[in-house]
C-alpha cells in the first residue's frame, strides 16, 4: 500500500497541476446563469449513451420559469429549437473566444421571442435553428435571456449551461471558469473488475474479466481481495461522486492507476471535441454496460480509442505485466474537480496458471474484418458495414427468423459508425407498402420506429444499432381529443388553446395546425402529449374560427381534427 505522505505529495502535485489548467481559462469573466443557489444533478464530462455530458446541469427546484442571465456580453449567435435533444436552446458568442450554451428552455426575453416566432411563422415550423448576425441580438452581461424549462424529450425542469470554445465549438468543464459549487464528499467506488489483456492472460484462472471484492479498512482506505494473475492485465471501476446538496450520482473529475508507487494511467475531462464523444464506448465495458446498465470505466487505454482525455505522459496506458512470482500493489484514486479523493488499493500476486475459464467466441457464417467492407445476405434481408463500422474483429450473429423479424447479433459491441440494413418487400402490395417501416425491439421487447428509407423494392435504415429488427404494418391512425375545450365554446377568456395526440405504433412524424385557413404554431409538450397554441401569437380577425390540425405518423396514416370556436 502506498504511505499516505506519497499520496499526500500526489494530492499536492495534482492541485498544482489542475490550478495551472484552470489558470489558462478566465476566472471572472462569466458570471452565474441562474440567481438561485447552484446544486448539479449533472456534471462536466458525466458518462452519457453514448457520449459525455457537455456541460453543468443545474437544478432548479423541480420549477420552470426562474430567469436566466447572460453570464458575459456578447450576441446571440444561435438559437435552436426542437422537440428533443436541449429543447429550447440559445447560444451566445462572446468577445473573449467562447460560446455559452443554455438549454431546456421554457421561453426567451420578449426580444428574442418575438425574434423567434417572426421566423418559425415564415417557415411555418416549430422546430427551426437560427444564425442571427453579430449585430441582430445583442446582449448585456447579467440580461435575462430566458426563463429556465424541461423542453427537449422527457426531462425535468433543469438548466443545461456550457462553455465552449468558440473555434471548433469545443466544450470545457465550467469548474475551470471559477465556478464553484459546495462540494465535501469523496468519490465512491461501487465495483471493481480485473481484465487479461492478453491472449495468455488470466485473472483467477479466467481469460475473461473477473470482479474482485474489496473492503473498506478501520483507517477508511479500501483494500481489495488479492489479485492472482498472470500475462498483461488491467483495471476497471464503477465509480461516481456527490456533491454537496444533492443525492444525484455525478461524475468524477478523473482516475487515476499508479502501480508500485509510478502512475500508469490518467484520464481526466478537462475538454474534448463533439467527434471524439462517441469513443466512451471504449473508455467503459460496452458489453458489462449492456447486460447490467453500469458503466465500468477502464484504467488502460483500448486500441482505437482516440479520446483526448488521456494523459500521454504515461506510455503504459494503464497496461502491465504481471510475471510469476513477482508480487504488485496497484492504487486507483478517483477524483473530483475539488480534489476529494477516494482510493482503493489492490494486491497482486504472479502465477503462471492454466485457463480454466477461456474466452468463448461463437464461430458463425459472417465472419466481421473490422477494417474491411462487410456484406451479408439472407431470406430477403441485406445488412452492409462500412469499413471501420467496428473497432475489433468478430463472428456475426445474424438470422432471419421465420416471422420476418431479424437479429443482428446482440447490442454488446459498440459501434464507431452506422450500418445499412435492408429489407426486400417485392411480397408486399403497394397499399400495404405505404403502411409499413422498420422497427427496432428495445430490450423490454417493444417496438420502435427505425428512420424508413422507401425505394420501390427495397425499404432500408441506417443505423447503429445491434439487436432485433422488424417490417412492421401500422394501418391505425394517430387520435386527436380537444383538451380544455369542446366544439362550438367561446374563447375569449383563453390564452391556450391545447389538444391531446397519440399514436398507437410507429409515432408521429409531423403536425399542421390552422385557424381560418392560416399556419399556426403548435408547440408539442411530449411529456404530456398535448398541442398548445397560444392566442398571444397574433390578432384573430372576427370572432368565429375554424381550427384545423393534421396529424401523420411513420407509416403515412393521417387523421385531420376539425372544430369551430368563438373569440373576440
């Protein structure tokens, strides 16, 4: 075990080096978006479906409508809007060289507002991204720019803040800007796994990772069950942090392996680019991930990973080799942005023993050459892999069952892009065609629509998904029920006017609504599965309107809603 006088030295010496990163960055520049005390469910490069967390949520009381402050001047240079994703977003470009980011929104200032709405009635859409020009909407350090929401998919109310850079739009931990959030509590490790790396390697007489037990010490350190191994072997942990306030499980600022008293591992979320994200499907177990829904972050460095996040001063990677006879301490020490630490130490002994648990590897028909071009066909059913679409070599599971549907092996092996799967419908008339698409099974079993490609024999997708597909027929139209009106009633006292939609199978691809023959915007609130128009869009002339609203979803079934309604 390593004296606590080194790990004190190593404490010291990351503080040292974390105040230099911090120092490259302004600390007064922006100030807090929120005026409420701020307490995170989520932090800077938290481990997300595939990808890293941007920015800092903030919580906001499970409430909407708290103001949000411009937290440096600069103009809005950007603005997006969508029914998922962040919801209702703006970005600010500021004169110092970054962008800030604010999602989730339930509304904007009355400037950018009516900004907004001129644009989405000429486009005649909800959904719309904007690139106003420098000089269009500008904006005053500490000016509301918004009220806080819980748009965008099914989230609470919460603010979502980043900073990027603005050349290359890369995100960085806010932490380094000088915001600061109360934080007293220590990283907790919930899981460890030893890995062979190795085609010799063996953990306990295992080729295959192997979990280890560990407990925590009268003095608080946590010490693990002695490691029996041989060949070159690696690390990996379930780890999260809390902060102050909050029960919310958070990410860890980095991790760290030391081995023998000399670090061989470091990765730590400082910053990393959009186009590296995907690579978390390295840093953790993607296949423990799958089966069990938690994450295991590695301490060694996979072939292809080419995440930013990684120190390169340690040419190990986290790898090394454990010789027969030879006895190791390893040390993991996860840390959070305030420099509490927890670290859990693990004893290793060397002995050359024979596998008794070795890989097992299904041998199929579709062998995978992860650096080839990859094309199967079978019963009707065509899948091609674009060179690079897998990181390792593998054997393919793939069937056709005899109800049609198809698996393409199973959602364990992360995908570094998509792949193109195609369906024959040669069997199929052209009215039924018109009803059918592509479903993707969830692992509770259920169905959801895959983006359908129609050519006249062939319906394809692209995607990145392992697992069950299926042709489905959906010849059901989507509902439309009137929520806090009825046909025929007096308005006058409303400012909403709101309709429940639901669709029963392959989900709702688009809306219109009208009055008196004329686009108004609808605003989908998918949480509750309702419609709302607000009368304060704009001046209705007379006093009897006709609303019409159209509803089609994914398999081009239509169902129009009709009502006349009286309003002065």
């Amino acid at each position: 075990m390593i004296p606590k006088y080194i790990l004190s030295l190593l404490v010291l010496f990351n503080f040292i080096t974390s105040w230099g990163q911090a120092s490259e960055y302004p600390h007064d520049y922006f100030q807090k978006p929120l005026d409420i005390p701020i307490i995170l469910s989520g932090t800077f490069g938290e481990l997300r479906s595939n990808h890293f967390h941007s920015g800092i949520d903030i919580k906001t009381q499970q409430r909407e409508g708290f103001k949000v402050y411009a937290t440096a001047e600069g103009y809005v240079s950007r603005i997006k809007i969508s029914n998922w994703g962040y919801g209702k977003a703006i970005y600010i470009t500021h004169p110092n060289g970054y962008t800030t980011v604010y999602g989730h929104l339930k509304k904007f200032n009355k400037t950018i507002e009516s900004y907004l709405k001129k644009k989405q009635y000429e486009k005649e859409s909800f959904s719309i991204q904007l690139f106003p020009n420098s000089d269009e909407l500008p904006v005053s350090k500490g000016e509301v720019i918004a009220f806080s929401g819980s748009t965008g998919g099914f989230v609470g109310a919460h603010l979502h803040y980043e900073i990027r850079k603005t050349e290359g739009a890369i995100p960085i931990n806010p932490m380094l800007f000088g915001f600061r959030v109360a934080d007293h509590k220590k990283p907790v490790f919930n899981q460890l796994y030893a890995y062979p790396l190795s085609k010799e390697a063996q953990v306990h007489q295992s080729a295959n990772p192997v979990k280890i037990n560990f407990t925590r010490q009268k003095n608080g350190d946590l010490l693990a069950d002695k490691v029996i191994a041989s060949g070159s072997i690696g690390f990996g942990v379930n780890v999260f942090d809390r902060l102050d306030g909050a029960l919310n499980k958070n990410g860890i600022y980095s991790l760290e392996l030391i081995l023998n008293g000399r670090k061989i591992y470091k990765h730590q979320v400082e910053k990393f680019s959009f186009a590296e994200s995907k690579y978390i499907n390295l840093l953790i177990d993607y296949r423990h991930y799958k089966k069990h829904k938690q994450r295991l972050q590695k301490c060694f460095v996979e072939l292809n990973n080419k995440l930013s996040i990684y120190d390169k001063q340690y040419p190990e990677l986290g790898y090394f080799e454990v010789v027969d006879g030879e006895t190791y301490t390893a040390e993991i020490i996860a840390r959070d942005f305030d420099g509490n630490y927890s670290s859990l130490t693990i004893p290793i002994v060397g002995k050359l023993a024979p596998i008794v648990l070795p890989v097992v590897e299904k041998i199929t028909d579709y062998p995978v050459l992860a650096t080839a071009f990859n094309k199967f066909s079978k019963d009707g059913v065509t899948i091609a892999f674009p060179k690079n679409t897998f990181y390792k070599n593998f054997y393919l599971n793939f069937k056709v069952n005899v109800n049609g549907s198809t698996q393409i092996h199973e959602p364990t092996i992360p995908l570094d892009k998509s792949y193109t799967l195609t369906f024959n419908v040669d069997k199929y008339t052209s009215e039924e065609r018109k009803h059918l698409f592509i479903a993707y099974y969830n692992s509770k079993g259920y169905p959801s629509y895959s983006r359908t490609i129609k050519k006249e024999n062939t319906f394809y997708t692209k995607t990145k998904k392992l697992g069950k597909f299926a042709l489905l027929s959906d010849f059901k139209s989507p509902t439309i029920t009137p929520n806090n009106f009825k046909d025929g009633q007096w308005m006058s006292k409303y400012r909403y006017l709101k309709v429940l939609i639901k669709d029963n199978l392959s989900g709702i691809k688009s809306y219109r609504g009208e009055i008196d023959g004329e686009w108004i915007l609808l605003e989908w609130d998918l949480k509750k599965g309702v419609l709302v128009y607000d009368f304060n869009d704009k001046k209705l002339t007379g006093t009897k309107h006709q609303l019409k609203i159209v509803l089609i979803d994914n398999a081009n079934n239509t169902k129009t809603y009709t009502a006349t309604f009286y309003r002065k």
